[in-house]
C-alpha cells in the first residue's frame, strides 16, 4: 500500500537521469526539483493552495451558513410543509455530480456567472447543501428542546436561540461536514476545470496538477515533485485527524 | 428542575404575544436561501439535463434548436459508447467484486481495537484522501512505458510490460488502481459492520465447538448482510461514474480503448461541443446506474429474507 508513495516522495528529490536508472533506490537527492516545482510558470502551486484554500473556507463557511439554520427550521418544526422539504432536500443526494455539469453550464451562463469564482463557490455549496442538512437535522433533533425553551422564555428569538444556543452544541455534526467539503472541494477535478474554465487562469490544486502534468508525464522530474506538493498538505492534515476523517469520509461515502 | 418545569408555560405565552408575521419572516430568512439555491442550482439543472438531450446545444447559442429523440437514436448506434458502456460495466462489476472481497477480508484482519490496527486502517485508507487525478498520474508514473516498473525490468534485461499501452492490459490496470485507491472506504464500512455482529452469537456458536471458518459463514457472514448490500451498491454507483482516474491514468488510450461512458460524456459535450448529445449520455447514464442499484439492493434483500428464514 506504501510503495507508490514511497517512490512519489523518493523520486521528487531525484534528477531524471537517477529516476530512470533506479525508480526505487535513494540516489542522490536533491532539493532542485522541487524548487522548479514551487516556481512552475505552467502552474504556481503557492497560489494554487491559496486559490483551493480560498475556496474551501468559502465553500464550508457558506455552506453552514445556509444548511444549519435551515436544518434547525426543519428538526424543530412538526409542520408538514417542513417534512416535505427535507425529502426534497434528500432528493438531492441521489443526483450524480456527472449528470449536472451540463445543465449547471447553462444555468450559470444564464445568471452570468459561468468562469466566474462566485458560480463555482455557489455551485460547490449547493453540491453540500443536501447532505448537510439531512446529517444536521439529525444531529439537531438529538440536542433537547427544552434548551430553545429556555432561551426564548429569556427573551432571544429564534435565529438567536439558534446562533448562540443550538449551533455551539452542533460542534460534532460540523466538523464531519467541514472534512468532507474540504476534501470533496480540494480533490474536485471535473467542476473546476469547467466552471473556472483553463481560460480564467485560475488553477486549484488538482486542475494546476492537471495542467503541469499531463504535457509533460516523462519529464519524471516534474511529475514527481508536483505530485508531492499536491498531496502534502492533505495527507499532513489525514495523519493528524486520521480518526475524524475517516469516520467523516465514510459518512460521506454511504449518503448516496 | 425549575427550567423544564416553568419552560413550556411561558413559551406559550412568548408565542402568543409574538406577531404571528414576524415568526413567518425569521422562518423563511432561515429556509429560504438554502431552499432557493438548491432548487435553482440542483432541482432545475436535473430538470434541464432531460431538456437538453432534446437538444441540440453546442454551450455557446442562446437558444438550442429542439431535434426530439434525434440524440438518443445516435446513441444507438454509436460504437464508440457501446465500447464505452462495456468497459464501464466491465470497471464496475469486477471492481465491486475487487473492492468488497479486500475490504471484507482486511476488516477481519484488522478487525479490534489494538495499535497496529489503526496504523493498519491509516495506511490502507490513505489513497482515499488523495484526489483521483493525482492517483492516476502517480500510478502512469510508476507503470508508464518509461515509469518506474519498466526501467526495473529493463533493466534486468526483460522485455518492456504494456501496463498502460495494450488495451487488455490497460484496462485490467485500471481496475486494479481503482481497488487500491477504494477499498480502505469499504474495509471501513465492514469494520462497522462487524462491530454490530452480536458478540454473544459467535461465542454461542464457538462453545458448540463450530470451527472460525464456519463461524465466518454461518454467523458472521449472514449477519453481515445488509453491510455487503450497501458496500455493493455504494462501490457499483462510484464506479459507473468513474472519470478522473481515466483522465490521468490513461487519458482514455490506448486508441479510445478505455474511455468509460463518463469519460465520453464529458469528451463529446466540450472537446466537441455536442451538450445535446453529452446530455442524452448523462440521462442514460443516471437512469443505468439507478435501476442497477435498485436491482442489487431488490436481489440483496431477497438474498437477506432467505437467510432469516
């Protein structure tokens, strides 16, 4: 399970020439490559991680924004209007990614924000949107509502009593969603490369790869150490959070 | 004590003095983005999916010309989906076979709670995190005509292995990344499984002295039944879509050979401007992948009532 990253990160401190000649061995390593892959003109991947951390942050913040509250509206109601609307929202965690990329191409176009940063968050949080709310109605129906009582009988309305009572305790729920959007936003290859388009110049960490690598897949001295920028921050973050994060993947996994 | 006692009264009251008006606006300011995005960015576009394969949109014209069912009856003869729908089908059946014989098998090994294991579920999840695309290029790295493997074997004086450059072999490379890529999700999705196998079932079983094979098969396995439904359709339904992998790994060659079917979608609806016709393919696409994953789960629970009775 190990080999193909020990030969990724292995090669991306060697010179094409000891790659060749010794793909497994250690060589002589040198840090030069990775230097050309930091400078890259055909893909710059400090701005890459700041572009794709740009949109991540984006991504989840919007996203909690717009699924919490509508979550607790729907947990907390027993109207039937309410019942209704989270099947609708259910609904939407059957629809594959790939069916959508064509019709969203005409919707943005439509409004005019195809190419633009603001239709590909929008796009981004509206793929998280179903399964948020499905995860946080659960999660907040568990929280008692004796709490909300509580509050409002010391005077706080309801988005109040939502902001500063039920949310803090949603702590759990959230973070599972921020995991999953981060890793579904960072890794999305398909929505930025249409969306943002090659033209805008604006490259995430996955499109950037994709456009360093794919000219230039036997030049290993390239591929390599792009390959290693790109995943690093992301297995750092995995090693670290590992039990998190393999719980929240997977509760990501099975919501189809 | 006193919190939950007084609570309900007064909530009444509040409720009753707040103006019924001003309850419906916090209301809809709460629901109501969420609700109008999704519907327009989700809901319309699935809408319009079925429009546009009616279509001949080319991405660009304001208004597409409508051509009726002209789209689906090229799906019909078009050889390269047919080619497209068999190595997709092909991918799914015999990954979903390669993802849940490995993640069943590695949850049994790796199946307590002890060190090793969790360094074990660490590095046999580890290729999930990492992007499709980024698996592909490292993999066409180290099985490429010139990558890592084949200058070993060259080498040692052998001949050059055509992991990637011979249709056959390219795409049986495939499956065998997409498993290594997947199937920590799976060996995770059976650990869970197992936690819920009753403890005191398999101790039952084992003081009436059944062997740990028969064990396996005749308790855990029959417990284990409604994790291999959703393990099965979970891995069909990600391997139907299957797309990035086949962009960097093989960039659908040797000669087109292993395009899947939403490699071509995509490859017709803007390398050549055909969104009415890449729409058609999406329609069908979504409509296979529901009724396989209806079927599987049917067949599963029929499988599952036998076993119970």
């Amino acid at each position: 399970m190990l080999i193909p990253l020990y030969v990724l990160t292995v090669n991306a401190f060697k010179g094409q020439q000891d790659i060749l000649t010794d793909p497994f061995g250690l060589g002589s390593l040198t840090l030069e490559p990775l230097g050309r892959a930091l400078t890259n003109p055909q893909f710059n991947v400090v701005k890459g991680y700041a572009v794709t951390l740009l949109f991540v942050v984006a991504v989840n913040l919007l996203s909690v924004v717009l699924a919490a509250p509508a979550a607790y509206v729907i947990a907390r109601s027993p109207k039937r209007r309410f019942r209704v609307l989270m099947l609708f929202f259910l609904a939407g965690t059957f629809i594959p990614g790939q069916v959508l990329v064509i019709p969203v191409v005409y919707v943005l176009k439509t409004l005019g924000l195809m190419g633009t940063i603001r239709g590909f968050v929008l796009f981004e949080t509206v793929l998280t949107l179903p399964f948020s709310i499905f995860l946080y109605a659960g999660y907040i129906a568990t929280v008692p509502a004796v709490l909300d009582q509580a509050a409002a009988v010391d005077g706080a309305g309801r988005l109040r009593t939502f902001w500063q009572i039920v949310f803090p305790l949603m702590r759990p729920a959230v973070a599972t969603m921020v995991i999953l959007n981060t890793f579904s936003v960072w890794n999305d290859f398909v929505n930025p490369q249409i969306i943002l388009g090659p033209g805008s110049g604006l490259y995430t960490v996955t499109t950037g790869v994709y456009a360093a690598v794919s000219q230039y897949a036997t030049d290993y001295t390239v591929v390599f150490p792009t390959l290693l920028l790109a995943i690093a921050p992301l297995l750092v973050f995995f090693v670290f959070m590992q039990r998190h994060i393999i719980s929240g993947l997977t509760a990501g996994s099975t919501k189809g | 004590m006193t919190l939950t006692r007084v609570a309900p009264l007064v909530t009444t009251t509040v409720a009753r003095q707040k103006p019924r008006r001003r309850d419906g606006w916090v209301t809809a300011i709460m629901v109501g983005p969420a609700t109008v995005l999704y519907t327009v960015m989700l809901i319309v576009p699935v809408g319009l999916a079925l429009y546009l394969s009616l279509t001949d949109w080319d991405g660009f014209s304001a208004d597409p010309a409508f051509v009726g069912a002209a789209n689906y009856l090229d799906l019909l003869d078009d050889p390269d989906l047919r080619r497209a729908a068999f190595v997709t089908l092909l991918v799914a059946a015999a990954g979903t076979a390669g993802l849940n014989l490995l993640g069943l098998g590695f949850a049994l090994l790796v199946n307590g709670v002890s060190r090793a294991n969790t360094f074990f579920r660490i590095v046999l999840f580890y290729p999930h995190v990492l992007s499709a695309l980024v698996v592909g290029f490292l993999w066409s790295a180290i099985l490429g005509t010139t990558g890592a493997v084949n200058n070993l074997v060259t080498s040692w004086g052998g001949e050059v292995l055509p992991f990637l450059s011979d249709p056959t072999w390219a795409t049986i490379t495939m499956i065998a990344v997409l498993v290594w890529a997947g199937f920590g999700v799976n060996v995770v999705l059976y650990l869970a499984g197992l936690q819920a196998v009753p403890h005191s079932l398999i101790e039952a079983a084992r003081i009436d002295g059944a062997t740990r094979r028969q064990v396996f098969r005749n308790v855990t396995l029959p417990a284990l039944g409604p994790s291999v439904t959703v393990n099965i359709v979970l891995s069909l339904v990600t391997l139907l879509k299957t797309y990035d992998l086949v962009v960097s790994l093989t960039a659908g060659g040797p000669a087109g050979q292993t395009q899947t079917v939403a490699y071509l979608i995509l490859w017709n609806s803007f390398h050549d401007a055909r969104l009415g016709f890449g729409s058609a393919q999406s329609v069908l696409l979504m409509l296979v992948t529901g009724a396989l994953a209806f079927v599987v789960t049917r067949l599963r629970r029929r499988g599952e009532l036998a076993v119970h009775q």
